[in-house]
C-alpha cells in the first residue's frame, strides 16, 4: 500500500509523537509504532476509519495519504460497510422504515435466505446514500499527490457507488419476481361491474 503519511508529517514538520497527540485528543489511542506501520505500509489499522481521523488532524484528504487507488477504494469500501453495520436500525426501528416493511411483505420471513436479502439490500441502500453524501461532499474529481505533482482523478467513491448499484440491481430482480408472486391487494373497489 502506497502510503504519504511520513512525508506529510515531514511537511508539516510533525512527528508521530505530533499525530499520537492529536489523536488523543479526538479519543483515538495509538503508539508511535502503531503509527510508524502504518506510515510504511506494513500494518493497516483494524479500523479503517482512523485513515479519515488522521486525514482531518492533519488538515489533509485521505487521497493525499493513500496515494494507491485500489488500497484507497478498499479503505472506503470497508468504511462504507461498518458504517451501514453501525448505523444499522434495531429491528423495531426498521419495522418503521418504509423499504424494509415493503421487503419484508414481499418474502417469507421464515427463511433466513430470503430475511438475509432484504438485510443485504437495505444495507446497500444505506451504502449507496453514504457514497452519494461523500460524491456531493467531495465532488466528482479529486486531487490527488503524486510525487511531486498533483493529480486530477475521478472521484473513486464513484466507482464505488457504481458497484453497489449493480449489486442492488442484481437483488432488485430476485424482489421483482416476489412483486409479480404476490397476490395484488387491491383497496379500491372494483366498479367494473356495474359500468358493463
């Protein structure tokens, strides 16, 4: 993994000592040599959400420190996920979540393949709402360090988004043909009879 972390440090004239502080400060806890691990590439933090903590004490974006678009993607794509997990409702508030109770008409809750379909999409849902807010946020391109340049790229959250749309594409057609199975509940009375 491509990793600018000591050079910025460097730039900033800041040490590891500098970056534990500031860390501290937002109630994150890491050693000197945690820091130097991940500043060589050699180690990756358990959370990936620290990569956005020390993007922001450093006054920098993530793409400024991970340099490498794949590891970048990667980084963001498992932020995305804790996030949904995280952000994930209990059951008694999803049973108010207007997706999650049309879904959930759809299926037979008893089979937990079907149960874990509708989790799946409503978690890429959030994802895909997530990715959106950082595209808004960050806008459509991004500058990113390269050496002694910079970089104009395409905002890799776009990509992103893309891949779990297609995922959700994918899952909309297995709740498609549940829409055509289910009976249509019909709650305007049928006047055709008497129009004959």
């Amino acid at each position: 993994m491509n990793v600018q972390l000591k050079k910025i440090l460097e730039e900033k004239n800041m040490s590891f000592s500098d970056l534990k502080e500031l860390l501290e400060v937002k109630g994150i806890k890491v050693n000197n040599s945690q820091l130097s691990l991940y500043s060589s590439g050699k180690r990756n933090p358990k959370n990936k959400k620290i990569w956005l903590e020390i993007a922001e004490v450093l006054d920098v974006n993530l793409q400024e420190i991970i340099t490498d678009i794949n590891s970048y993607l990667a980084i963001m794509g498992e932020i995305s996920e804790n996030d949904a997990e995280k952000n994930c409702k209990t059951e008694n508030e999803k049973i108010n979540d207007l997706l999650y109770q049309e879904l959930l008409s759809l299926i037979d809750i008893k089979r937990a393949s079907e149960m874990e379909k509708v989790q799946r999409y409503c978690s890429l849902a959030a994802t895909f709402e997530k990715l959106g807010e950082d595209i808004r946020k960050e806008g459509a391109v991004i500058y990113v360090s390269s050496g002694d340049s910079v970089v104009k790229k395409t905002n890799p959250a776009i990509a992103e988004q893309v891949r779990v749309n297609a995922a959700l594409i994918k899952l909309d057609e297995f709740f498609d043909k549940k829409r055509e199975l289910k009976p249509k509940n019909r709650a305007e009375k049928d006047w055709s009879k008497f129009t004959k």
